[in-house]
C-alpha cells in the first residue's frame, strides 16, 4: 500500500467524506481545482471570499491563503503543503494549520460528467469530533459553488 492508503486505513474512523457528479468534463473540473486564479473565486462555504499569498502546485509546493468569513467577519489563516498531484485524477494536501488534516480529493471522469470524491482524515480524535459539527454541510456548500462558478464559466 501507498502512504496514502495507509494513513486514509489508520485514520478511517476520523474522516469526512464528500462526493458529487456535476455536469462538466473532467479537465474543467480539475482546473477549478488547481488553477490559482479560478480556485479563490468558489473555494470555501457560502459567503467566504480567499486571498491566496502562497500557490506553489506541485509536490512538496506550499498554499497559504486567508480565508474571510461573511460580511467581513473572521479572517482564517490556513497553511497547506502539497503531497500528491496526478493530473485528471487526484490532489492530496495536509493542513499544516489546526485543525490538522490531510485531504484527498478524487476525480472521476464520467464522459462530460466528472465524480468528485473529497475525504478529509484527521490526525486527531477530538479535532475531528470538532470540525464533523459543521464541515459535511459546508463541503457541500463549497460544492455548490464550484458547480456555479463552472456554469458562469461555461457562459463567459
């Protein structure tokens, strides 16, 4: 097994598992997710905007943005480096800010559609009892949004 496989094993009863079809070909799909002008626009639950500092896409690259929570409340520093990237098939990063996590997010190409499988593993116990409160709903949020901002993408 890959050190991937492994930790998603030990960690199987600590994670967040979100997964999604949306009608867009694979190759949109993928590039919202990794293109560091077109990720900042949907990423985060409803009313959150980003400023990206850091967006070094590649192995071992890190990302550091801050997230602003609505209406201006609540800026959010969130630090992550890169583990893994196959492109049209997967990205994996950790969280290297509390709470800790490392995220697998998986793409399925569906002819036109693409499946989106999106685990977040907790290195803790009680981080993860924290975040499962409130993280299944905004992921889904996020979600919505990317599958937005690809239908205005698709008008443009």
């Amino acid at each position: 097994m890959s050190e991937l496989q492994d930790f998603l094993t030990e960690t199987a009863e600590r994670q967040i598992f979100s997964t999604r079809v949306i009608d867009f070909p694979i190759e949109a799909v993928y590039e919202a997710w990794t293109n560091p002008e077109q990720l900042p626009i949907w990423w985060g639950p409803n009313g959150f905007t980003n400023t990206f500092h850091v967006f070094d896409h590649q192995p071992g690259g890190r990302w550091s943005y801050t997230m602003h929570g609505p209406n201006g409340v609540g800026n959010y520093a969130n630090e992550a480096y890169w583990l893994e990237i196959v492109p049209l098939k997967s990205i994996v990063w950790d969280r290297d800010s509390h709470p800790l996590f490392r995220t697998y997010v998986g793409f399925v190409d569906l002819i036109g559609k693409t499946q989106i499988n999106w685990t977040m593993a907790f290195h803790e116990q009680r981080e993860y009892e924290v975040i499962v409160k409130f993280a299944p709903e905004k992921n889904e949020e996020n979600l919505d949004r990317l599958e937005q901002f690809l239908r205005q993408e698709a008008v443009e």
